[in-house]
C-alpha cells in the first residue's frame, strides 16, 4: 500500500497539545521552563515551514550553483553554532581550526556518499544533496561542539600534570595525548550509541520517512545503513582534525603551555 495520510492543519495542531501539556506539569513542579519551551516549540515550527518551502523551490531548480550556495549556508551556520554552543570565548586559533574541520570532514563524506556509494547524477540532485547534507553536517556540528569542550576543559583541568610531563621532556603531542583521546571519545560516543541501538531501539527518521512515504523497507534500511556510515565518517574526521591541530593551540613557539586557548573571561550565559 502506497497511500500516504496527509496531516490537516488541525491535526498538526493537535500534537502542540503534549507541549501544553508539558508547560504545565513544569509550572506545577516550580521549573521556570514554560518560555523555553513555547519558545522552541514555535521557533521548530516556523523553522521547518520556512525549510519545506525553500526545499519545495530548490527542487523545482536544475542549478547545482545554487546547491552549492545552500551548502556553504549550511557549513557556515554550522561552524557558527560550533562555536556558540562550545559557551566559551574560544581563541581565533581555535575558531579557524573549527572553520577548517567542520567543512573538510563533512564535505568530504558527502561527497563520497553521493559519488561512490549512491552514484549516478545524485551529485547534483538537490533531493539528494541537501537532505543527506544536513543529516551529516549537523550530526559533524555536534561532535566538533563535545570535542571543543572536551579538550579546552581537560587542558585546564590538567594544567599542572602538562606542564610537569613538558618539564620532564614530554612533547606536546605527548602531556596532551589522553586528553585528546578523552575529547575524541566524547565526540564519536553519541553516534556510536545511535548506531548499536539502531534497529532494535531507535528506527532512524531517514528510515521511517521513506517507508511512510512508500519506499520499500529493504530498501529504506539500505539507505540508512549507508548514510549512518557517512555520519561516522564525517563525526571522526571532523574531530580528528579538530583535536590534531586543537591540542596545538595550547603551546607557545618554546613549547611552554600558554593560558588556555579560550578568553580568560567567560561568556556570560544568555537567559
């Protein structure tokens, strides 16, 4: 059955119900809450409304430099979210890197998933291109953002043991290697979690949109399998570069550990 059930406008209301709902059960628990939630609630919304007509526009095109403009757009809100989520005021060293590894790891994998994997002309099909992009990118945005973090604090928090194993004749490469490892873990775990929980757990949305939409389900899981792979590829290589030339920014021309590679004064959290 190829049939598809469309969502009335009514319908689609009445699922802003279980937000409602959750409004107030926060209010009664006394968690101040309630205008983050309608706030996302309604920004998701206008978001995705926005989203379904440029897509409906882009689809009608045969421009591939104007996917290749959409990309750029993607890549660099990317990086700009990398680096606002990372809550800290990240050095300009710091900040090229991230603007470096986000688009080389993620257009890397996307380019091989179009190519070598999908092949035919899917390289230049928006249908394509830009919905596999934003499943890679964003899930590359997310690890790049852990690793930041993971690495800027483990430095901080270990300055003493780095500064010892420098004193002692240790590279940098080498006081900072657990800390690097620790940052890359973080960035791939979630991924890897999504991956062993897949099938049995968690049925993908790439997956179950295209049954809902009729496409067979061997043929659905072919897909998924594949693009979940790219995903991984764009998450590690991102990060790989990010933690490779990161580590990096920590030490001065003499090989001394500077103050850590972020403003010394916090960014103040927005309410």
């Amino acid at each position: 059955m190829n049939h598809i059930l469309d969502i009335s406008i009514l319908q689609m209301a009445l699922a802003f119900t279980y937000a409602v709902v959750l409004i107030v059960i926060v209010r009664l628990m006394g968690i101040p809450r309630e205008l983050q939630i309608v706030v996302s609630s309604l920004r998701m919304t206008i978001q995705l409304v926005i989203a379904g007509y440029v897509l409906i526009f882009l689809f009608d095109q045969d421009s591939f430099w104007l996917i290749l403009l959409v990309l750029a757009g993607m890549e660099t809100f990317a990086v700009y979210n990398a680096i606002k989520r990372a809550n800290m005021r990240l050095s300009l060293e710091m900040r090229q890197i991230i603007a470096i590894a986000l688009p080389i790891g993620t257009l890397a994998s996307l380019a091989f998933f179009l190519v070598v994997v999908v092949g035919g002309d899917a390289w230049r099909d928006p249908r394509y291109v830009i919905p596999l992009a934003g499943m890679i990118v964003g899930n590359a945005m997310t690890g790049v953002t852990l690793a930041v973090i993971r690495l800027v604090d483990g430095v901080r928090s270990h300055r003493g043991e780095i500064e010892s194993a420098l004193m002692l004749g240790a590279t940098p490469r080498v006081a900072t290697r657990e800390i690097v490892r620790s940052a890359f873990d973080s960035a791939i775990l979630p991924t890897i979690n999504s991956m062993v929980g897949m099938g049995i757990v968690i049925l993908p949305g790439m997956m179950t949109g295209q049954i809902l939409s009729g496409t067979s389900p061997l043929i659905a899981i072919k897909y998924q399998i594949a693009i979940m792979l790219g995903i991984m590829g764009s998450v590690s290589f991102s990060v790989l570069i990010l933690v490779e030339w990161g580590y990096r920014t920590f030490f001065n021309a003499d090989v001394q550990l500077v103050v850590p590679a972020v403003d010394p004064q916090p960014k103040r959290k927005q309410r």
